[in-house]
C-alpha cells in the first residue's frame, strides 16, 4: 500500500508513467492554456475511476481515445487544492490496464505553482516573465496529476511562447520552431528519466545562455548572464566529485538558471536546470555551496527520493551531507567542519522559532492534515545531515561509510523510499560487507530520538573548530566592550583575514549574547562596514543582530533588503524580526502590503501568516 497524507489522488489504484505537455503561454491574460495527457495503469481490481490532485485549474474537458468522460471538481479545501477532480471511466478495469487520459485545462493566476512577473520585476525591465515552483504540492496547480513523490514518471512537453522569449524546462530541449506568423515558437522537451511530479519545471523570459563546463549552461538574462558564469565557473568540478563518490551523473545536462530576484528559495534542485537565486551572484564565489547542494540533489532527491513528505529528511539531509563531503574533497575538510558548525547555529535557531516541543521538529514528523510548507525549516537538512554524520562516526569512519553512501544510490536509483527501507538496506550492507561488529554499532544509536523526538538532536557531533576560534574570539571581544564603551581596540584588521563563512560564524555567535547597545552597533558598522555589505548571508545576519538591539536606523535598510530578494530563508525571519521590534510592527506590514506582488505567491502566504 502506498501512503502519502498530501494528496488526493487514488494511488492504491492508478498509477502514472508518463506525462505529456501541451501549453501555450499566455501573457495578457497569465495563465498556461492548452491540455495534459496522462500515461495511466491500474495497479488494483474494479477500478471505475480516475482521482487526481487539482489547484486553482479549470477544467474544460477529459477524454480517452477521442470519447469524453463524465468528470466533476468539488469547491477547493485549503492547502490541498480541491477533494479532487474524480473522472469516471466507461468499465471497471482490472490490474494491469495500461491507458490515456487527455484533460483540457488552463491553470488560474493565483496558482501556487506559477508567479507572473511583469517587465519592471526584471532585471532587463523589457519583457515578462514566468517562472514555476512545484515542490511539495505545488504541481496541482500545474497540471492535474497524481502530486506526490511516490510514484516516478517520465515527462515531455511542447510549450509555445511569444517572441523574441525563449522557454526551458527540467529536461532536454529537442528542438524548437517557429509558429504561424513568426509570432510565437515552440519549444520542445524530453525527461527521460523517472521524476517525482514536483520536478517539473518551467521559465519562459527573456533568457540568454553562456556555457560554463563541458555539461553545463548557465542561463540568466542578458544583464546578468556574464557575472553569473563567472560566478558559478566551479560547477563542473562539483559535479565530478560526486560522480567519484557516487555513481556517474544520469541527466546528460546540469545546466544553471538564475531567476529574478523574487524566486523563495536559495536553489532548486529541478532535473536538467538547477533553479537558484540572484542573491548568490556575490562577485567571489563565496556562496557557490548552494550550488554544490543542488548538485548532490542530481543523486540524492531526483534519482533516490523520498515516497512523501514526512520522509524529506532523506532528501535534504542527505543532500546536505553529500554536499559537505563535496566541499570537503574541493576546499578541505576544516571549511567543511565550519560549514557544519554554522548549520548546527542554524537547526538551533529553527527549533526555538517552532518551539522545542513541536512535533514538526521530529526527523520525521506526522504531516496528516497539515501543509508539508508548514514544516518546512532546517530540521530535515541540519538534523538530517546530523545524524548521518554520526552514524558515520559510529561505523568506523568515510572509509565504512563512503563505500555504503555509493551503494545506497545503487540499491535505490530511480525509486521513492521511506525511511524504514533506508534503515533496513543500511543495516544489511554493513552486516554484509564489514561483519556484525557493524550491525551491533548501528543497535546502539537512539533511533526513537533521532527520527521522532522533537527538538534538537539527542547527540552532538564534533568538528573541527579552527576556522571558528578567531570568530568566537572576537565576538567575545564584543561582548566585554559592551560594559566599558572602549571601542579603539576594533579595527577593519580584525576581519580582514576573515572568509566569508567566518563572518557569517561571528554574527551568529553575537546572537547568542543579549541584544547589544546601540553604541556597540555604530561601532562595529564603523569597524566593518557590515551596512553595506554585498555578501546576502552576512548582511542578513547583521541585519539580525541590529533588529535583536532594535537599532532603528537599520530599519530602512531592512525593509530594502526584503524587497529586493525574496529568499523565504531570509525574509521571513528579517519580517518576523523587525514585526516584534517595539517601532517596526507598522513599517513590516507597510512593507510586506505595498511589496506583497513582488512576492513568489508561497512566500507572499508564508510571510503573511508569520506577520498577520
């Protein structure tokens, strides 16, 4: 029996293999108009009908080789969309069937799934653009499916665009011609890889492309498309290092877009197109670690995936870990260690903002009834990536641990697994390969608290502290200056040495200590001029520590900051922040009203909730 508590659709009866996408991209208007068809086979007995997941789409019509099929769509229930278009089939099938369902449709403006943006929301300022966002259950509003990671399909799509845009999906594009007048081109794609439905993805804009790796473009608009080549010009080599630790890349391309300034999320990891965000373009490369996350997702998210979105932590948790050893490979383990150090900082900081008791801070928490949005924080990356880091040191080491992590993808390639099959094929390999010594290791750890006990995890790991000494150091430095005002000893010479992580490493630690006067927030800006920083992980960071000391002049600068990028990893916690500030309540909700189209629609949901 499948399980998944986000969707409606009946996956205990039908299944879907392939998908095939026939859009047209309509601008005036923002919406995406043309059909779906639907590669089905029944999997159970006496099933008369088809059940799939639905959001903010009109349906016109359903049919199956040519005859139309009685279908009806009750009113929407919340985060889930509707209770499901319910589509009757002509006779009962047995298992096995294999057939097609074509469904009109056109999606609606205010889908979860799609964010319209107009010419002046881009950095060309010329044309439109769109742009979609499906995970977790956002593919409903895309096209009527069966919106869950348990089953993989295939996909493929032919999208018409207006000129002189250009159209690029998680895919490969097979081509493209021109339409009619020459008013309009069709772009054509193939996923030849089995894909969870919250992979499909799709931009239309004004896109230029520039190759950076013998497998890799990067795409941006024009403005932009030279700094980000540059920025991201180490991509290959991420990719390379996985391969040796894994098995080879499956997707023929990795190629890089980045979006407009309101896209949520750091990146995402759709197949083919990595999505990421503007704000990493720092002009030194020193947050191209998003960009080796998303890679190490080519393994561990798309080719294992986890079958729902209580499992996530075997998504991001491995994703992260796979990430660090990449980092680790290419920058040395010390900045490795330091990035885990910093993510430790973060798990804390989500876990308190839940609460310590909140049971959506379990590994893997219960989701029946509740938005998977709703839980979405650090804990599946941070605690996840923690706990594979422990269980590494409790089997001996990499050199254990490296040989299962390849072995892991082997065993679980194009499928979507649960924790339990994770746990069982971990067990049987170290038993296998290394002798029950390992399997009596692997009896030891607290499986109860690490996968379903709320708050922090039950064990903390040790790493390498070189690179944080300096910065605890001087934060310490900051704190005793605190009392007697003597703020000569600070010079720019203090962070001068500082790479970006040890800056970042050095406000969190002064958000450890109680908020600090205003004295010593003019001083330290004096010092290190953290107010015009372009590096967005330190600004928002200094940004935290200004907003804790409720220092006012910043507030116009925060209030820019969310403006300006609309990461949810950042705005919501600055929005959240400057709301409980005595004289910022009134100027986050001016901000967020007069700026709330700039905002993807599930940032523009999450941030109101946090500030309403």
């Amino acid at each position: 029996m499948y399980y998944d508590p986000s969707t409606l659709s009946n996956i205990n009866e039908i299944q879907t293999s392939h998908i095939e996408l026939n859009l047209r991209v309509d601008f005036e208007h923002k919406i995406l108009d043309g059909s779906v068809t639907l590669s089905l086979i029944t999997i159970a007995d006496n099933v008369n009908k088809v059940i799939l997941d639905t959001k903010s789409l009109i349906i016109k019509s359903v049919s199956q080789d040519g005859r139309q099929l009685k279908f009806h769509l009750n009113n929407e229930i919340d985060c889930f969309g509707t209770t499901g278009l319910h589509i009757e089939l002509e006779k009962p099938l047995t298992t096995g069937i294999k057939f097609k369902l074509e469904i009109s449709y056109n999606t609606m403006i205010q889908g979860t799934a799609t964010q319209w943006l107009e010419p002046s929301q881009t950095v060309g300022k010329k044309h439109p653009y769109l742009f979609t966002q499906c995970q977790d259950i956002h593919a409903r509003s895309l096209l009527p499916c069966q919106d869950t990671p348990c089953f993989k399909l295939t996909y493929s799509a032919n999208i018409q665009v207006p000129h002189p845009l250009r159209a690029l999906m998680s895919a490969i594009s097979v081509g493209d011609e021109k339409i009619g007048d020459g008013k309009s081109k069709l772009y054509k794609f193939e996923q030849k890889v089995k894909i969870p439905s919250y992979l499909i993805a799709l931009v239309v804009g004004n896109l230029a492309g520039k190759e950076i790796g013998p497998r890799s473009t990067v795409w941006a608009e024009p403005e932009i498309v030279q700094d980000a080549a540059w920025e991201f010009e180490d991509t290959e080599k991420f990719i390379a290092i996985g391969e040796k630790l894994l098995t080879p890349y499956e997707w023929k391309k990795y190629d890089l877009l980045v979006l407009p300034a309101s896209f949520p999320f750091g990146g995402m990891e759709n197949p083919c197109l990595t999505f990421i965000t503007p704000a990493l373009i720092a002009g030194d490369r020193s947050l191209v670690c998003v960009v080796a996350h998303e890679v190490a997702h080519s393994w561990t998210g798309n080719l294992v995936t986890a079958a729902n979105w209580e499992h996530f932590w075997l998504n991001e948790g491995w994703t992260k870990f796979l990430e660090r050893k990449i980092i680790g490979r290419l920058y040395g383990e010390k900045e490795s260690d330091f990035h885990s150090i910093i993510g430790w900082s973060e798990l804390e900081a989500d876990v308190k903002h839940f609460g310590e008791d909140n049971p959506l801070t379990a590994l893997q928490p219960v989701l029946k009834g509740i938005d998977p949005g709703d839980a979405y924080s650090r804990v599946p990356y941070e605690k996840g990536f923690n706990f594979l880091y422990y269980i590494q040191q409790i089997v001996g080491g990499p050199e254990f641990f490296e040989p299962y992590m390849k072995a892991h993808i082997e065993e679980f390639a194009g499928k979507s697994i649960i924790t339990n099959d994770w746990k069982n094929f971990l067990y049987s390999f170290m038993e296998k390969n290394f002798g029950s010594a390992k399997k009596d290791a692997l009896d030891k750890i607290d499986w109860n608290g690490w996968l379903h006990s709320p708050g922090m995890p039950p064990i903390k790991n040790e790493f390498d502290q070189t690179l944080s000494e300096e910065c605890n150091k001087l934060a310490e430095r900051w704190n005793l200056a605190r009392n007697n005002e003597n703020f000569e000893e600070f010079s720019p010479a203090d962070i001068e040495k500082f790479i970006a992580l040890q800056k970042m490493a050095f406000l969190d630690r002064l958000l450890e200590f109680p908020p600090f006067p205003h004295s010593s927030i003019v001083a330290m800006d004096k010092a290190y001029n953290f107010t015009t920083v372009r590096n967005v992980e330190v600004c928002y960071r200094w940004q935290k520590v200004c907003l804790l000391a409720e220092y006012e002049p910043m507030f116009p600068h925060v209030a820019k900051f969310v403006t300006q990028q609309g990461r949810m990893k950042y705005v919501r916690p600055i929005y959240r922040m400057l709301k409980n500030t005595k004289k910022g309540s009134d100027l986050a909700k001016k901000t967020f009203i007069e700026n709330k189209s700039f905002y993807h629609p599930i940032t523009a949901t999450m941030i109101e909730r946090d500030i309403f």
